[in-house]
C-alpha cells in the first residue's frame, strides 16, 4: 500500500499548521508560515471553495497518517450510520488502533503508534495485533507487550504517560475503551464538514 514516507516537516508546512507528525514541535514551528518548494517563500494565494475542502481533506489525511483509500472507505461507512457523517468519519479515525496507542501516550507521535503495532508490541484482548487501522470497540483492553514494557525507554514513558482522552481509561500499560469518542473529545483544529463536502461532490 502506498504511503508517504517524505519530510514529516513539508506536510505540516503544506498545511500551515504543527500536525504532531514530528516530536520537536519548536523546530517544525520556526518554518511553519514559509510553504515547502522553490516558490515557497513568496507566500499562499487564495484558495477557491474547492482548495479550501481539498486542503481540509488532505489535513485530516496527514493527521492520522492514513491513505487516500482508507479515508474514502471510512467515509462512506460514516454516510451510512446513524450519526452526523463528519463525526462519524472522526470516530472511526480514532478508534484506529494506532491512534489509540498515541492518544494513551505510549508513542510521541502517531508514526511511532504505527510502528509500535506493526512490530507486534501491542495486544488487544490479551491478542497481539498487527494492523494498525484495527478498529477498537467498547470494553476492548489494549496493553504493551512484555518485551517492549522492560525497554527502558518505554518504560520510563508508561510512568510519566497519561491519557489525553475521557473515553480512554489508561494505567500505565493498559488502556481500557470506556465508550465511543465524542467530536467534544477531539482537539485538534479539523473541520470535518469541509471533507464531508469534498467527497459528496
């Protein structure tokens, strides 16, 4: 499957805003206003409607570090549930196990979540796991695996990590899905409307 794996730096710049995609966010932000490319410098021109939604989807894209396929198959799932489909799209993006694995502070960036669970160091339900778009339910237990639990950098992390979510209930090296996440829960600046009018065109 094809995924970016260029300067985390270029993103952020593209979108003008940190998307916590590299863990020295002073240096991501000393150029944030200055676009990547030759032209760059020369500053942003207006965008139409259009841009406006593509620049959106392509945030959201970089945020959770998901492909072009997999953020159109989440959002046709969302159109089809009961809720509104812009938080219905955001829930699904959450409850992607490696997102879970950054939100309960385990990893300092959501690349390192990733490669957390593709080595085989998180289990679900006592089952290790491998699939980082695993997609987490109610009462699911996610925890550290023993090996990666005695790395003394992990280990010093799971002391000073804590949840930065409610509906996550974390203990050191297990975390605990208490319910759905809310569109409340989510801090980051995304519109998720912009992308819902993206892809209904």
């Amino acid at each position: 499957m094809s995924r970016y794996i260029g300067p985390k730096n270029k993103l952020a710049r593209r979108i003008g805003e940190d998307l916590s995609l590299k863990s020295n966010a002073v240096k991501v932000s000393r150029r944030l206003s200055i676009r990547p490319g030759q032209h760059g410098a020369k500053g942003k021109r207006k965008l139409s409607d259009f841009g406006t939604q593509l620049a959106e989807k392509q945030k959201l894209k970089y945020l959770y570090g998901v492909t072009e396929k997999q953020l159109r198959r989440m959002y046709d799932q969302a159109s089809t549930s009961s809720v509104a489909t812009g938080e219905g799209l955001l829930s699904s993006l959450e409850r992607r196990l490696d997102n879970v694995v950054y939100r309960s502070g385990w990893a300092i960036t959501r690349a390192g979540a990733r490669q957390l669970v593709a080595h085989g160091h998180i289990l679900v339900n006592g089952k290790k796991v491998t699939i980082p778009s695993y997609q987490v339910q109610v009462e699911d237990v996610v925890n550290l695996s023993e090996k990666i639990i005695k790395n003394p950098d992990m280990s010093e992390r799971i002391k000073d990590a804590d949840s930065v979510v409610e509906w996550i209930e974390k203990k050191q090296a297990v975390a605990k899905i208490a319910r759905l996440p809310k569109r409340s829960d989510i801090k980051e600046t995304v519109t998720e409307q912009l992308v819902v009018e993206y892809y209904s065109r």
